[in-house]
C-alpha cells in the first residue's frame, strides 16, 4: 500500500508541475503577442510620417 501512496503522491506533483508549466506557457504566449502587437502599431504609426525611409535616387560616384 505504501508504494501506491507513493506512486498516487508522485502522479499528483506532476499534474500540479504540468499545469503550472502550462500557466507560465501561456502567461510567456500573452506578453509575446502584446509585444508583437505594439511593434505592429510603431511600424504603421511610423509608415504614414510621410517621410520615406530611402532615397528616392541613387548617390553618383
């Protein structure tokens, strides 16, 4: 019976340790797409300056 209670102990600390591997999984997934999103709305907010980012004509040597 001791080896059971062991057994059951052991099964339980790993549905514990899975699922708080998945809360950590999905806490790193959020602040990732947060980020992601805020990138997205410098890059359109930079895109409309009006200004373009490269010369329009080539420097001659």
């Amino acid at each position: 019976m001791y080896e059971y209670e062991l057994s059951q102990l052991r099964s339980d600390d790993l549905i514990r340790q899975a699922q708080h591997d998945r809360l950590v999984r999905e806490a790193v997934q959020g602040r990732r797409a947060a980020r992601r999103e805020e990138a997205r709305r410098e890059a359109e907010s930079e895109a409309h300056t009006g200004r373009s980012r490269r010369h329009r004509f080539l420097r001659t040597a």
